[in-house]
C-alpha cells in the first residue's frame, strides 16, 4: 500500500481493517471489563494478585505499571487511586479483598501474575488508541496518505498473540494452587506414571515442532504476500 | 445397579462404534497416505490421490477425538491408565498426525521441497496406523498393572510380539482401505497400478487375518463359545472374499464396502474377545480396569447419552453429505 502496490483491493481492505481495528478492542474493554468484576466475585485471590492488593482495601488503586515486592508485601509503581473499586461498582469506595484475607499457601505467585496482566492491558488500551487514530484517520480521508500510520500497522501484528499469551498466563497462574478452584490442587492432579523427565521431553518437542511450523508458515506466509492478490 | 450396568455396556459398545469409524474412514486416507509414493508415479498421480483424500481427511479424523473424549467421559480410569502409561508413544503418535497434517497442505505451497512433505506424509501416516494398532494390542493383550490401576510397565513393555502383531494387522487392513479407496478414485494408468497394489494387499491381509484369528482363539479360548466370534470370522472372509471376485471379474463396484466388511470382522472379533475389559492386566486378572470399576457416575453416562443421541445423527448426516458432494473420480486440483 506504501508501495502503490494492488491500489484498489489494499484500499478496501485497508478500510475493512480499521473499521474492524477501531471497534474490536472496544468490544474486548467491555467483555474484559464484565469478565473481571466476575473475577473480583468468585476468584478474589487471583483479583487481588492481577492488582497486587495485600491488604483488604475501601478504594482501591489501580496501577497502571509497578512492581510487587512479594517478600515485604508491598506493591510499588505508577496508580491512579480509587479507580479499581470505581471500576468494580462506580463506587470510589467499595472493598476490594486483598491477598492477607487468604492463606499464604492459597496465593498465587503475584509479581508473575501482575505484569503478565498489566502486559495485556496495556497492549489493550494501545489498540484501542491505534484503532480510533485509524479510525479519525478514515472519517478525514487521510488514512491513505498517512505514511506514519501504515508504516507502523505491519509492526502490531504480534501483539494481539502477545496480549493473548500474557493474559492466558494471568489467568492460568493466577488460578495456583487450585486445578478445579477449591475443590482439586494442581500438586494432587498430576499423572504418577509420566515422569519429569518425559513431560520435559514433550515440551522440547512441541517446542521444536511448532518453531518448525512457524518459520514453515513464515515462509510461505511472505511468498503470498510478495505475490500479491490475483487482479 | 443394574440401571447403570446398562449404561456401562452401552458405552463400551458407543466408544467401540466410535473407533470403528475412525479406523474404518481414517483408515482409508492414512492407508493412501503409506501408498502414496508405491502407486503415485509422477507428481499429476500423486496429485490426484492427494486431493483424494484432501476434502474428507480431517472430518475423518473427528471420530478420533470423539471416541477419546467419549472414552475420558465414559471410563475416566481407562483414559488416564492408557494416555498416561502410553504417554511417550502416545506423544509420538500426535507428532506423526500433526507432521501428516501439515505435510498435505505445505507439499502444495512449497513445490521445491514437495518431495520432502511426501516423506512426512507417507511416514506419518504409517507411526499413527502402526503406534495405534500396537496400543490397542497393549490394551487388549494386557499391560502390567498397578493396585491403584497405574501402568507399571516401560515403553518397551508395549513392544512385545503379541501387540505389535495387531500394528501389523491394522497396518494390512489399513492399507487395503486405502487401496480399495484409491481404486474407486482413479481411472486409467493410475487406477491400474492402485489395482495392482489391491490385488497384492489382498493376498496379505488374508494372511494376516487368519494368523489374527488364530492368535486371538489361542490367546482367549471364551471365543470359541461366543456366536459374535464367529460372526466376525465370516464377515471377513466373506468381505476379502468379494474383494477377490471383484478384482477376477473387473468389477469396482462397493470395493470399499467389502474391504470395511473385513475390517468390520476383525474390529468385532476384537471387542468380543475384550468385553467387558477396558485396559486388561497381564499381571493379575483382579487388577483390570473393566467398564464396571472404571466407569463414571450414572448421571454423567446418562446426560453423555442423551448428547450422543442428538450429537450422533449430526455427525452421520454431515459425513454422509460431504462425501456425496466429492463422490466421482478425483482430479489432480489443489482443493
């Protein structure tokens, strides 16, 4: 497009794209933002570890970055306060538990669990801020002589996966020690009979496979994309 | 009691109906898979068989994860005794479906290394049919077996002569599927040579066959009492039997049919002599996980059952229709 490569079909597609772009992730805020209130009500050890709260909070914070110092039990970093009990009910007060409420042996690992959700978050908040930039962009006919802002779209392809890998991780850490919440733990869920040693050797090997099938599918993917469209 | 007893034989025999489908749809696609570089002499044949099997492979496959899910919902204790203790064969089985997979789709992207994804293909589809006959031998042969029903063996354990010999049976009937597919397929100079092969794994499936009758009379001597047994051996004979008048007389008519009859024999005499037996212990008869200690709860077997009477016909319904929609010879296009 750049390029004055394929005009008319880049033009429509480039225009399919950044509709979808502006509006997408404003769907995925809403979705996300039910799905956490549900979070806060029936998983609030991993709430409290997405946020780095100990200590059970009227008004809770929301940091934006930070860094939880699980040691001394304290969360530093960038917040606005109150906005986390604001998002929870619009109330700037509402109590949000926090992870002493819990048995230690009950709490997930918490630096881990927060910044892979503040990686999501973020690179959600970006999206939703690239996709109405594209959107304004359309709505005053520029979109197609905006160099900067195609130059840049090809580079956020990777991060819809990065915010899928590091919100999966959230969740999936944030859910320790349980495998089924409260009723199974992960430590008791484990095969006997399948050692270490063999879980390690199927990793390597679902590694391997799936770099394989990456650079395959890299490969081929560019060969198209330097073909271009039938016109 | 007798209430959920009744659910456990149903779903022994819904699980066993499952993995005849798959054996008998996949088993013809992996089987084109193996004889794929034997029959397809130049890339247009090669093309051809290919795109054979390239709209209905993957549909085939989802008889596979039925039956296994069916398996894990139904009879948890088998699921987590086989897939756990099998787990070094079972993790090569899936390297070899994902490298077949993958294999039909690159071969048609990236022309340069074609003879490569062939190799995959062809290798691929030979582990799964073999890994899978050979598990299946294990389970039904025996494995040892722990008090709190674990695996106790090794990966060396599934290799003993009995349970590799099932690989080599399922591997024939597999390839005869193929061969009797490939044949309804094709026309002209590459029809001959899939006749050719036909006519070859014929001659060995009734050898495999009978040495698989006589290994399971010898290894279970109940059969000999059992009409089902006897059903199966007719139904094998007659069906490789019609095979033979076919290929005598030039007639291509419901090869496939005939060539599932005697895989449909073998599958029989095999449930037979395994009901109700899930993973039997080699050990100590008592240590067996069969469908009675291994089963989950009545409820869940009676909401699984009500899914499949709705789940079933779909399934049917849509295979039937796809297949109706790509019936006829097949042409050298990339689907």
């Amino acid at each position: 497009m750049r390029k004055g490569l394929h005009g008319e079909t880049a033009k429509t597609m480039l225009k399919i794209g950044v509709i979808f772009f502006a509006l997408t992730p404003l769907i995925q805020l809403s979705t996300g933002h039910l799905h956490a209130i549900q979070v806060i009500d029936t998983q609030p050890e991993k709430a409290a570890a997405l946020e780095g709260l100990f200590e059970t909070t009227k008004g809770a914070p929301l940091y934006i970055v930070g860094y939880v110092d699980e040691q001394n039990e304290k969360t530093r970093g960038l917040y606005v306060p109150r906005l986390l009990s604001f998002l929870y009910n619009f109330d700037l007060n509402s109590e949000i538990k926090g992870l002493k409420d819990f048995p230690r042996e009950t709490w997930p690992p918490v630096n881990l669990v927060f910044q892979a959700y503040h990686i999501m978050v973020g690179v959600g908040v970006f999206a939703i801020f690239m996709g109405l930039w594209g959107a304004f962009l359309l709505a005053t006919n520029r979109l197609y002589t905006a160099k900067k802002y195609l130059f840049v779209l090809p580079f956020l392809i990777p991060l819809p996966h990065l915010a899928h890998e590091t919100g999966w991780i959230s969740a999936e850490v944030g859910r320790q020690p349980w495998i089924i919440y409260k009723i199974m733990k992960t430590s008791d869920a484990i095969s006997p009979v399948v050692s270490s040693g063999q879980i390690l050797m199927s990793l390597i090997a679902f590694f391997v496979i799936y770099l394989l099938l990456f650079i395959m599918f890299v490969f081929l993917f560019l060969k198209i994309v330097k073909n271009g469209p039938e016109s | 009691m007798e209430n959920i007893q009744n659910f456990q034989i149903l779903w022994f025999i819904l699980i066993a109906v499952l993995f005849l489908g798959y054996v008998l749809l996949d088993g013809f696609d992996l089987g084109i898979g193996v004889l794929l570089p034997f029959v397809g002499k130049n890339k247009e044949e090669k093309d051809i068989l290919i795109s054979s099997i390239g709209p209905v492979w993957d549909g085939n496959e989802v008889w596979l994860v039925a039956g296994a899910g069916a398996l894990f919902a139904a009879f948890p204790q088998a699921y987590a005794t086989a897939f756990s203790g099998f787990y070094p064969a079972m993790l090569l089985v899936l390297c070899a479906l994902i490298f077949r997979a993958v294999s039909m789709e690159f071969r048609a992207h990236d022309e340069r290394r074609s003879w490569l994804w062939e190799k995959f293909l062809c290798g691929g589809s030979f582990l799964v049919v073999l890994l899978f006959g050979i598990a299946l031998g294990n389970v039904v042969y025996g494995v040892p077996l722990d008090y709190k029903m674990e695996f106790a063996g090794s990966f060396w354990t599934l290799l003993r002569p009995a349970p590799l010999f099932f690989g080599i049976t399922a591997l024939a009937a597999v390839l005869l599927q193929g061969a009797s597919y490939a044949v309804l397929k094709t026309q002209g100079e590459l029809q001959q040579t899939c006749l050719k092969a036909l006519n070859i794994l014929l001659r060995i499936n009734m050898g495999t066959a009978g040495v698989y009758f006589g290994m399971m009379i010898f290894l279970f001597p109940h059969l000999l009492s059992n009409p089902l047994f006897y059903a199966a051996v007719l139904l094998s004979i007659f069906g490789l039997a019609e095979i033979l008048f076919s290929l005598v007389n030039k007639n291509e008519t419901a090869l496939l049919v005939k060539s599932s009859l005697s895989f449909l024999g073998l599958w029989l005499a095999t449930a037979a002599a395994h009901f109700p037996h899930l993973v039997k212990a080699s050990n100590a008869s008592y240590l067996s996980i069969t469908i009675y200690n291994g089963s989950t709860g009545l409820l869940t077997l009676q909401v699984m059952s009500v899914i499949a009477l709705i789940g079933m016909p779909i399934v049917i319904g849509y295979t039937i229709f796809v297949y109706r929609i790509f019936k006829g010879k097949s042409k050298p296009q990339h689907y």
